[in-house]
C-alpha cells in the first residue's frame, strides 16, 4: 500500500517525460537551406502583408499573437511553439522560411498555398514582431 503513491508517481513522471520528448521532436533544417539571407527588407509594407497572410493561414493553430494559442492548436497532436520565445526567434530567416514552405507533421506545406516565395518573406518578416 505504501508503494502506490510513489508507482503512481513514476507513471506520471514517465508519461511527462514522453510526452515533452515528443512534443520537442527536432526538426533539422539542412544547412543551405538556413543561411538563405531574408529576401525582402523588414519594413512597415512587408510586415502589414506579413500579417494579413498571418490572418489568413496561420493563426488559427499558432494563434493572433504567435503564442501558440489558435482555436485548432487543441487538435493538433504537437503544440505550435510561442513564436515570442528564443527558441523561435534565434532561428535564422532561412530556417523559418523553410519550415513554413515545407511544413512537417501537422504544420502543413505552405509551398502551394503561398507560391510567391515574396509572401514567405513577409510572413518571416511579421513572425519577427512576436519578440518579446
């Protein structure tokens, strides 16, 4: 009987642990991939055509500030990421083009969606405004 609580805690811990490994699954973006220097200069024009496309394609998993918080994130099987953190921000342009073109899992390929690569810029240009 005195064992249950402790077993009982070992389960959980080890749950957590599970869940928080996958939900932390690297994502490797190849190297060239993320020097490739932003195309479109960050100004008030781009990051305006940033967030209508923002609007449009992303918030409703990332939500309307980049906190993660959409109305589908619930749904998903991975948590998006708080794009106001580090994790997100020390991403060079290149790496955050690329996961949006590609997408992965449950973030979908925006390559099709948003064929002006112009577009991505501005995207990647608009995600720059979540820092904190």
């Amino acid at each position: 009987m005195k064992k249950l609580p402790f077993l009982m805690l070992i389960v959980i811990f080890i749950t957590t642990a599970s869940f928080t490994l996958f939900q932390t699954k690297p994502w490797n973006v190849p190297a060239d991939k993320a020097k490739v220097a932003n195309a479109v200069k960050s100004d008030a024009a781009s990051v305006a055509a940033g967030k209508v496309l923002w609007g449009q394609h992303c918030a409703s998993c990332h939500g309307k500030s980049g906190l993660g918080d959409g109305s589908k994130a619930a749904q998903l099987e991975t948590t998006p990421p708080d794009f106001s953190k580090a994790l997100v921000q020390g991403q060079s342009d290149g790496t955050l083009f690329f996961k949006t073109s590609e997408g992965r899992d449950d973030m979908p390929s925006f390559k099709k969606k948003i064929p002006d690569q112009e577009d991505i810029w501005n995207l990647v240009n608009y995600m720059r405004t979540f820092k904190k």
